[in-house]
C-alpha cells in the first residue's frame, strides 16, 4: 500500500516570512524565481513538484489489472480544478519547467507566440502598411530588432507607417555607409536580410501555395529550430505545424489568396472563439481536468487544487433577482437618490440562492474528494493570517450551519475541520506533520525554489536514445536509411476527382470548375459583382442554373426564358451571369431525346450530387492511378452534375462547357471518361445499383458522346460515403 496517511494537506501560506537572511546571496534563475511567478504558477509549481517527489519515490498504487501494487505512474495522477480554464497554461508552463508531462484540454491556439509571429507576417506579406504586425515582426525572432533599434527606425519617419519609416531608414543607412564609410548600424543587417527576404516572400504569391510560403518562410528563418530550443518546443512545434495544416486544407477547399484566410482566422475567432493548440501525443501524463469532467471516474492519485479560491456567487448581485420562490426581487431605490438597497423580497431570495450556490460548490468538493482511489492531495493557498484567526478560533468537529454559509472558499470549510483534528492550533507553521488521518505540507516562497530542469527532465529520455559508445556505426546506418513508402508521401491522403482527372492532361480545364466540396456553398453564396465574366464564371453560371432549373420548364426556349428571370428575380443568379446564359444550347439539349427521357423521369432525377468515396489502386479506372500501396487508401471527393436513381438503375450525365471543336468531340470525351467512370465506381457503391449509361454534353456544340459503363473493380465495400438528402 501506499506509505504515509493516504490524504495530505497541501498548503501555500502567502504573507509569511519566507525567506532566511542567508538566502538572499543565493543565485535563482529567473525562471524559478518565485517572486517573478503569478499566484496560480506558484500553486501550479507547489503541485508539480510534489508529484515529482511522489513519482521518483516509486509510491504504490494498486493495480486492478494485475491484482497488485505497482509504482505510481504519471498516468495514475490526475489534477482537479473547480475552473481550469485560466490556470492551464499556468500549469502546463509549470510542469514543462519540472519535466512532468502533462495532458489537458485549453484553448489560446490563436493567442500563443509562435503562432501570432506567422500570422503577423503573413498580415504583413499581405499588407505592409499595418503598424502592429510591422512592430511585431521586427521585434519577433523572425527578424530579432531590439527596442532601441525599433526607436532608431521610428525616427526616420515619425508620422508615416512605421513600414514606410523602415524602409526610409534602410535607404538613410545605406546612403550614409557610403558617403562617410562609417560602420554599419546595428540593425542593418538584420534588416537587409528580412526586407530582401520579404520581396521574394511576396513574389512567391504569384506562384506558390499559402502554405508553401510558409514553409518556405519556417525554412529560411529556421524559425522551428529556434522553437525546439525553447520551453515548451514541443508543444510549440505543433502548434505550428497545426497552422500549416489549416493553410494546406485552405489552399485545398478555397485557394481564395492570403488575405481571405486571414480574413477567415479573424471571423472563426470572432464567432467561435479560439481554439485548442495541437495536441500532444503522450501515453503517460497527468491529467488536468475540472471537476465537472470527473464526475463518474476514479484515479489512483488524486490532487484537488485551488481550493483557497473565492466562490464566484456574483450571480446573486445585480439590482434585479429572479428567484423560484419569491419571483421578481428588486431593490428599492430612494426618491431622495440615495444609495438602494434590497427590498425583503430580494434579501429573502439572495440569502436562499447564496445558500444554494454554496451547496453545489459542497457538492463539488464531496464529489472531487471522491475521486481519489489511493491517495488525495489537497492543495491551496492561504493567507497566515486567515489560518491563525479564522481557523484556529472556529475550530470544530462539526462547524454551525451559520458558519457553513459564510464560507468564501473551500478551505473555509476545511481549515477549521483540519486544526481541531491536527491537535494544534499552529499546525500549519510546522513545515509538515501528520495525523492518523491526514498529514501536511506547508510551503513557502524558499521551497518554490527547487531545482528544476529549464525545459524538462532529462532523467526521463530512454536509454535507447542516448548515443551508443561507438555512434558512428549507427549515424552511418540512419543517414543511409530511405524511407520503403516514397509514392505515398507524394499522394495526398484527400483529393478531388478533378484534380485526380487533370493528372492525365498537360493543361488544366477551360472550365475550371471549383472544388467539389465547394458545390453546396457556391450557390449559397453571394453570386458575382458586376463585370465581365471570364471563362471559368461562364461555366459556374451554366452549372448553377442547370441545378436550379425547374424541370418542368425546360421543354422549350418559352421555359428556359422564365426561369432565367425567376432565378434572377430570387438573387440566384447575378445580372452577368443572366446574361452570359446561352438558352439557345440548353434548350437543345433538353428537346433531344436524351433531355426528354431525363425529363420524362424528373422524380429520379438529382443534380449537384456530393459524394465522398474510398479509392485504392485496385479501384482506379483504366488511365488512372494513384501512388499509394497496395494496404493504404485515399479519400475522394466529388459532385456528379446530374443522375438519374432508377429503382433497378443509374444513368449518368456530366454537362461540359469546353470550348470543343465540332469535329471531334470524342476525343474530348476521351480526356474526361477516367473522370466519369469515377464517377460511376462512386455511384454504385453508394446506391448498390448498377450505372448502365453514361454520357457527356458538350453544351457549346450541342453534342452528347456516351461513355461505356464498363464493370465496375473489385474491390473493398466502402468505408466512407454519403448522400446528403
């Protein structure tokens, strides 16, 4: 079993002497300096470093699994806090500063210092004129101005953008090295290498992806380097490579340019909030969570923080109370315009909902206690003076229900229990101590002072990763070694049928359509400014009305008319898209006979049909492969223009807006059926029918070529597919 008492009193005194004379000429790195640390990382680093002690004693737990005690694992420690929201970073700081791992849910993705370092250079990239992300650049690593430096550049131009004064002072320096052959500023270089960096930055706008800007940006700063040297770099590194995930499914989905994905982490952060940074991969961790999560759950090692925290009741103040039993409460204020006070009805309901508030935070407190399986650590801070007055003089075995109800934190209630069962009414100015049922530990200022690695605990790395006596052997080995799955790195894990489809052409589509999981918002979306519409809106318009038309009024030319002015009138269709419609080669389509044996069975028909779908190599049609192994997958995304769902089958039509010569639309046709026949596979899978006929309309010569339905692959049941209703 566990040695010791298997429930212990962590306490912080605040106010007392805390430190010796002798102590002061003692060297403390910042870092662990107490008095540079906030109240909750002093709590935070009290906690974490009575769990480290607790983890290289190797104290027992029992193990249910083995049906025997084992040392304790980071995995067996869990943290409960009554609000963990604005002390997570505080611990997680803590922690890494101790080399405790630690897994916990919080938010500030946008908000932490290596993210907003590239979101302020890509503010930048887009738009030099901005003050904020200027500054912040140039005094970030990216660049690593010093304040002084930033003065010096402000001087050049002190009413202008400070970009515009950045620029001035670069040509001021340079024209002043060369006239008088003086030394360089101190700055110089630094800002000849970042604005020579910066012009090639832009210019890569012409021709490179968002995300690849930013990786080219990591990789000429050595920005995650710089981060792997720091605290927390783990956590950081991911919080970057987090970033570059949300700019390659950016570039993915929009490819609407830098200024719209910062346009679209400003909205997400306005509407939704922030976000929880990258996870971190740990099996064996301590857990941080409220005590809300906890409900339910059992931990060996339990520690309930926080616990001199004041109760939040401020929802018992106001001028106003609405209570369940006494209804609306107001209070009264005086026609001479004094200060108001609570009328009977709102002093009443005040008292019973403070008195309510109060047992559900007794409530929280028995359920957290509980949690606990084989040792519960209580932790908070106090002040001395609290502790000598309010707990030594209401010591009791069982405290009045009045003082129950004037508590203002959990160790109100504890406090006065613990010193009438400690023996002593100065228990907590011994350093620790014990009862048969509980034992102490009292810290203060000096004992925060613990050696504690800078950035974690090199004790815990594996031995398997140290270097072996004689290194050069296995460097040789590592730096020989290729990775046996090269063709999957180069195929991406989603994709679209299009671009799958445009891997067989040198160029891509006249029509150019956009992506396919951008069908559903493309027509809810606003439709063109007025201008002149280029290829690629022509077809968008043509794609949009065949999906919007009422079937029954295709019949003819009369038809097609009204309802390019209903859709219009509906603000479904701009002005420049009405008119860039070309009636005359719908219309023809729909008189065929083709266009009348869809119409002939509109209860069948679906157009715009989203699907996703599952495709190995064993399901790619003949012309079309993807580089992936034989075990591994990739996920396709796609919009069929029109299908009709028969009960025993499916045909399929793909309308094209190419600029085809009449002559020879078959090899056209040709260059689109790996296309289609995907199409087909997806179809079949997702709707366990047949696709018997497929075809495609060339609409600017009025041509409809078939596509054979060849048998679909063999190959796995899907995994992955829908059809939205």
């Amino acid at each position: 079993a566990v040695a010791g008492p298997p429930v212990e009193i962590l306490l912080r005194l605040t106010d007392a002497d805390n430190e010796s004379p002798g102590d002061a000429d003692d060297a403390v790195p910042a870092e662990a300096d107490p008095a540079t640390l906030l109240e909750e990382e002093k709590e935070a680093r009290m906690v974490g470093l009575r769990l480290r002690e607790l983890h290289a004693s190797r104290v027992t737990v029992w193990d249910a699994a083995a049906g025997a005690h084992r040392p304790v694992a980071w995995g067996d420690m869990v943290i409960l806090l009554r609000a963990p929201a604005l002390k997570v970073e505080s611990y997680a700081k803590e922690f890494d500063r101790l080399g405790i791992p630690l897994q916990a849910k919080r938010s500030g993705f946008f908000q932490s210092i290596e993210v907003l370092d590239l979101l302020n250079i890509l503010r930048l990239l887009d738009n030099p004129l901005q003050d904020i992300p200027a500054i912040a650049v140039l005094r970030s690593p990216l660049v690593g101005l010093s304040l002084d430096e930033l003065a010096d550049i402000r001087m050049a131009a002190r009413r202008e953008r400070f970009w515009t004064a950045l620029l001035r002072w670069h040509d001021m320096e340079r024209e002043r090295a060369r006239a008088d052959g003086a030394a360089a500023h101190s700055a110089w270089p630094r800002v000849e290498a970042f604005l020579k960096q910066f012009q090639r930055w832009r210019d890569l706008a012409r021709h490179s992806s968002l995300a690849r800007r930013l990786e080219i940006i990591l990789s000429e700063t050595c920005y995650l380097d710089w981060l792997a040297a720091q605290p927390r770099g783990a956590q950081r590194r991911a919080n970057v490579q987090l970033l570059l995930t949300l700019a390659r499914e950016f570039d993915e989905l929009h490819q609407q340019g830098l200024y719209r994905f910062l346009q679209m982490i400003e909205d997400h952060h306005e509407t939704v909030g922030d976000r929880e940074p990258a996870p971190l991969e740990t099996a064996d961790a301590v857990r941080l969570m409220s005590i809300h999560q906890s409900k339910g759950l059992e931990f060996p090692v339990v520690v309930v923080a926080d616990l001199g925290k004041r109760f939040n009741v401020s929802d018992n103040g106001g001028g106003i109370l609405l209570d369940d039993e006494f209804g609306l409460c107001p209070y009264v204020r005086p026609p001479d315009g004094g200060p108001s006070y609570p009328s009977l009805p709102a002093w009443l309901a005040r008292r019973r909902q403070h008195a309510e508030a109060l047992g559900e935070e007794m409530r929280l407190l028995y359920v957290a206690m509980t949690r606990a399986e084989d040792r519960l650590i209580l932790a908070g801070s106090v002040t001395a003076k609290k502790a000598e007055s309010a707990w030594a003089d209401h010591a009791a075995p069982q405290p009045e229900l009045w003082r129950l109800l004037q508590a203002g934190s959990y160790f109100d209630w504890l406090g006065p229990w613990l010193t009438h069962h400690a023996g002593r009414r100065d228990w907590f100015h011994a350093a620790r101590g014990h009862t048969e049922l509980w034992a102490w530990r009292v810290c203060r200022e000096a004992d925060l002072t613990a050696a504690a690695p800078p950035h974690g605990d090199m004790t815990s790395v594996p031995q398997a990763d140290l270097p072996s006596p004689d290194p050069l052997p296995s460097l040789l080995a590592r730096l020989a070694w290729t990775y046996p799955h090269q063709a999957a790195t180069r195929e991406p894990a989603k994709t679209s049928v299009t671009a799958l489809r445009q891997r067989l052409a040198d160029v891509e589509d006249d029509e150019s359509r956009p992506a396919a999981w951008l069908a559903r918002e493309r027509f809810t979306s606003r439709p063109p400014e007025q201008g002149t519409l280029d290829a690629a809106a022509i077809g968008n318009a043509h794609h949009r009305f065949l999906q919007l038309v009422r079937l029954d009024q295709t019949a003819d030319l009369a038809g097609l008319e009204a309802e390019r002015r209903r859709l219009a009138s509906a603000g479904l269709l701009a002005a420049p898209e009405v008119a860039a419609l070309d009636l005359v080669a719908l219309a023809r389509f729909w008189s065929s006979d083709l266009g009348r044996e869809i119409r002939a069975r509109a209860a069948w028909v679906r157009r715009e049909l989203p699907f996703t779908l599952r495709l190995g190599p064993e399901d790619c049609p003949e012309g079309l492969a993807v580089g992936v192994p034989p075990s591994e997958f990739i996920v396709v995304q796609g919009v069929v223009d029109l299908a009709v769902l028969l009960p025993e089958e499916i045909w399929l039509l793909d309308f094209k807006t190419d600029a085809v010569d009449a002559s020879s639309p078959e090899e056209r046709a040709a260059h689109y059926a790996p296309q289609v026949r995907l199409y087909r596979l997806a179809l079949e899978r997702i709707h366990r029918r047949p696709v018997t006929r497929c075809w495609l309309h060339f609409l600017a010569i009025g041509r409809t070529v078939s596509v054979p339905a060849h048998p679909a692959p063999t190959g796995p049941e899907p995994r992955a597919a829908n059809e939205p209703g």
